[in-house]
C-alpha cells in the first residue's frame, strides 16, 4: 500500500467548507505535509485480519422506546440563533 | 492541612459542612475572594457569576440546616471546563465560534453535580475546542501554571487543572481525548482521572473525537477523586455509548481494596524523550510500591511507536464531522463577510475558528476524503484495535500499568510553536483513550526547579475502584497534595 503525496489544500479546505487565506493555506501545506510524512509509518504495521475499532466501549447497538419526551422550547431553541424572525431563523435567500 | 479553606480538600471541608463548622455560603466566599485575588496571574476562568454561586451556595446552606444534605459535594464550589452546557451560562469552547453561545440545557453531569449539591462556579479555560495541550490555543488567551506564571498549566484542561492548583475552585471538571486531564494534572500538581470510556455521560460535553471523549475530575486527593467521581458516572440515555455498569462506592473502596497488587511498567514508555528528573521521581514511585510487597514486572506494549499517529488520523476525521455543525446558521458566529448563502458556512467557519482547530479539520477532512479514507482512517482504526490488544494482554498479567503522564514538566508559555511537537507532550496518554481504558495522574515530586511531576497509573476497563486504591496507597504515604504554590 502506498501513502497519496501532498495534499491538495485547496480541494480539502473547499470539502471543509473552510475560507483560508493564501498565507494560511501555505502554512498549513507545509505543517499538515509534516504531519502525514510522520502517519505514513501506520503503512508499516500488517493488519491483515484485523477487525477496525470505532469505540473502545463493548455496546453495539441502542434501543430506545419511541416515547415522547420534554425538549427545548422555541425561545431556548432559537436563543442562539444569529438572526432570527417569527420562530424562525434567519439565512439568507437560497433561490433567486 | 492548610489552614486557608481554598486549599482544602472536599472530604475536609464535607466533614467541616457537616458538623456546621463551616457554611457553604463561607467557604464560597473564600473561595470567591481568592478567585478574585489570583485570576489576573492565573486567567484560568473564562468567566464567573459570584451572586450566581453564592446563591447556590445559601441554597446548600439551607439543605443543611433543613436535615437535607445532599451528601459530600453539597455546598462544595466546582468548576466546569468551558465545554460542558451548564443551562442559562455561557458555553464557549474557549472558542470565537461560541463566544456568545448561551447553554438551552445541562449537561448531564451537570445535573448529576446539581443533584449532588455541588456550587457550580464558573467557566474554566480550555485549549479551542479541547484541541492542545497547553491551553495556548484558546482564544480568550492562554492560563498560567500556578507554580510558574511564565509557563503553560497543559492543556487541553488547562484552566482545569490551574484553577485548583492556585485555589480558585475545590474540585473541577475536564474532558480527556488524549491526555487532557491527566496531563494537566501532572503539570500543575494536582489529580486528574480520565474514566473508561462510557462511564460517564458525554451528553452535553461539545464533542471533539466522540469516540475517545470522556468527563472526568481534577481533585487534590485521590480520595477527593473517588468522590466527584461517583457523583458523575452511571449510564445515560442521552448517550448511546453510555454504559450499563453498577457504580461501586469508588471512596468506600480505597481502603476495602488493599495490595499488594502486580504492576506493570511498559518498557516502551521509558524510552527517549523522558525528561530524566520525571524518570526519577516515576522509578522512586515504583520503588515504593515494591517496598509495599508489590510485584513489578516490565511488559511490553508493542504498537505504543503507533499511537500517536493512530490518534491523530482517528480524532482528526471525528473533530472535522463533528465541527461540521458550526456553520454559521443555526447557533454560532454568522460571518458578515458572506456574498450566498453558501458562502455564509466558509466565512463563518474561517473567522469563527482559530490555527489548530483549522488545522485538525483540514487533516481529518484530508483523511477521510475519497480515495484516502481506507489508507488513513480505516487502517487507524485496525491500528487502534492491535493498540487497545497490546493493554488487553498485558492486564492478563498484572492489575494496573504504571508510567510517567507527562515526558517533560511544564514548559514556557510561547515555547512550543511547531504543532507536532506539541503532539509528543502525549504520548504516554493518548493509548489509554483509543484503549478506552481508565487512568489517573498523581503527584510524584517536584522538579530541582520547583515544577510538578505526575506518574500515571492505568487500570483495567471498569476497574476504577482498584485503579484509585492503587493510587490512594501511593498518595497517602506520599502527601505531594498538601505543598501548595505561593502566589
């Protein structure tokens, strides 16, 4: 198995819906390029039959009885709301 | 015992409290006046409400005088990291994305601490997001050790672990993904327990890595642990990975559980890198439990060179998805700057979030992208299950681990810069948390320069009573907890 090259900043940081500026996609480049040169040595280690672990926690699956159960009211659901308008938060318009 | 109520331990003061020695509403106070005193030097709170806590604090007096009590934390001020939602405070992450969030709801260990009695008082500093190890990366700015203004209280619990150590709380709460409780701990010379994981209710904690997150406390004592402990553990509804164990009384058992025990020391863990006074003092702890008739036998983790990377790929790719929710519409900081509506998620996200946090996702976005995610993420987590296999193993032979928490002691504020560099300062932590497993740090001496030193002791999954009377042991012939900084 081989490990990609460097990565492609700006694809990434569109994927991470994330603005950066020219100076910080440089950094970052540079650091990140630094980071994974150190995780290629996970290649090295054989895990041929080795089953992935998602949490270290011996549950697999949740049931739960489908009741109702008190939640937030719209004040508090909409308390943090950046913009908001009769119970409803404000964006801005999608569709022209 | 110190004299100064703040520097008090909560089985102390609980007893003080109980025979109306004391009333909360004092010790608050004190505690309160001490806060005040110290934070321009520590900057450990992100904030604090004294008529808010000493309103809690007459509510407990009352409980008392009523025949009530609610038991050892009624009246007892503890502090929260800024990531668990305390209802009507603010909840920021240490975080410009949150700066203004206020917290709908508790969190459930914040019920558990209010059902306890428990005044909860302020709102501790934190790396952003509980992404560092030296709470440099909050942006409120960074906490000061206590025991050294000029350096970093560790981090990501940063403010955790200073708060107590300077006596602006008796008890607090942190979070630990990777060591950000007992490394802190270790830094500034107090307790700090990472539980296994599903102990204790993540609901309510702003997730980072949701599968190696878990709340813990910071104490001065061992016992001062075994107490909060026991209040915040029990399963959960609210949390899917929450566990259905019986909580055991973790104080009753640190005198119910006596050695001599077998402990481990991973030979892998005292490798290069160890600062060679923390090797010291962790061979002197060693040494001691031999004294006591333990048996001390090396072991082998065989995958610890692949931790780190393992932890880095793994809670990179949770923190971009779960950071995927900050995106400026429902809650959060809403960029100005933003032409469409779509343009509202990159502008808000890019002034919202600080360098390491940006940093993480753009690295978990990376590795969990098409065509890497079996290279990086799947193969991590096949790497976590041979790591969590290597602490399985060696527990088949001994009932606990014991190594240093921390390589180095506490490092000058703005020392570190290189991020990977920074990633080392953990790795003797962050095997337990993709284990799953429950460790604790405890004071162990003092470097020549007067900075604290930590050994962790790591239990077996469920194990938290022999785990705390293990260290209780240590602790009671080695009272590190009593020395206190000068400020």
């Amino acid at each position: 198995m081989s490990f990609p090259p460097a990565l492609d900043i700006d694809h990434i940081a569109k994927l991470a819906r994330l603005a950066l500026t020219a100076e910080e996609k440089a950094t970052f480049a540079q650091q990140l390029g630094d980071v994974l040169h150190h995780i290629e040595q996970l290649a090295k280690v054989d895990v041929t039959g080795v089953e992935p672990t998602a949490h270290a926690s011996p549950i697999f699956n949740v049931w739960q009885a489908d009741v109702a159960q008190p939640g937030l009211t719209v004040a508090d659901a909409l308390r943090n709301a950046p913009a908001q308008r009769d119970n409803m938060i404000l964006v801005p318009k999608v569709v022209e | 015992m110190s004299s100064e109520l703040y520097f008090r331990t909560i089985a102390d003061l609980a007893a003080a409290l109980d025979a109306k020695q004391l009333s909360s509403v004092e010790l608050t106070q004190a505690v309160i006046a001490r806060t005040q005193a110290v934070e321009p030097h520590i900057q450990a709170f992100n904030s604090f409400d004294e008529s808010d806590g000493l309103a809690q604090a007459a509510a407990s007096d009352a409980r008392r005088v009523a025949g009530q009590s609610c038991g050892p934390l009624d009246g007892i001020p503890i502090g929260l990291k800024d990531v668990i939602a305390v209802t009507g405070q603010p909840l920021t992450a240490s975080s410009k994305m949150l700066k203004d969030f206020v917290s709908p709801y508790d969190a459930t260990v914040t019920t558990k601490l209010k059902k306890a009695g428990a005044v909860l008082w302020g709102r501790l500093n934190c790396d952003e997001f509980a992404m560092g190890s030296s709470t440099e990366n909050s942006a409120f700015g960074p906490t000061s050790n206590p025991w050294d203004p000029t350096r970093v209280p560790g981090g990501s619990s940063g403010g955790s672990s200073a708060a107590l150590a300077a006596g602006e709380a008796i008890a607090t709460l942190g979070s630990d993904t990777g060591g950000s409780i007992r490394q802190p701990a270790a830094l500034c010379g107090v307790v700090g327990l990472k539980p296994t994981y599903g102990l204790v209710s993540r609901y309510g904690l702003i997730a980072f890595a949701s599968s190696l997150d878990q709340i813990g406390p910071f104490a001065r004592t061992v016992e001062d642990a075994a107490i909060v402990l026991g209040a915040i553990a029990g399963h959960d509804e609210r949390d899917s990975t929450s566990f259905q164990a019986e909580i055991p009384d973790y104080r009753a058992a640190l005198t119910s559980q006596r050695g001599p025990w077998k402990l481990g020391i991973p030979k892998e863990y005292f490798a290069t890198g160890l600062d060679p006074e923390i090797a010291a003092a962790v061979e002197k702890a060693i040494a001691f439990y031999q004294s006591q008739g333990c048996e001390i036998r090396e072991v082998s983790l065989p995958h610890t060179q692949y931790c780190l990377d393992t932890y880095y790929v793994i809670a990179t790719a949770e923190a971009s998805s779960n950071l995927g929710r900050y995106d400026g519409i429902r809650y959060g900081h809403r960029s100005t700057a933003a032409k469409d509506a779509v343009d509202i998620y990159a502008h808000s996200r890019a002034e919202g979030f600080g360098p390491e946090v940006k940093r993480r996702i753009i690295l978990g976005t990376y590795v969990l992208s098409s065509g890497y995610y079996d290279a990086y993420y799947l193969r991590a987590q096949k790497v976590r299950t041979l790591i969590r296999q290597d602490f399985l193993n060696a527990f088949c032979d001994v009932d606990a681990l014991l190594t240093p928490t921390s390589p180095i002691p506490a490092f000058k504020i703005g020392e570190k810069a290189d991020p990977l560099a920074l990633y080392l300062c953990d790795i003797y932590t962050i095997g337990v948390n993709l284990a799953g497993l429950p460790a604790i740090s405890v004071p162990c001496g003092f470097t020549k320069s007067g900075l604290p030193i930590g050994a962790q002791l790591i239990g077996q999954p469920w194990k938290e009573s022999s785990l705390l009377a293990i260290a209780h042991a240590y602790e009671r012939a080695h009272p590190w907890s009593t020395q206190h900084p000068i400020l």
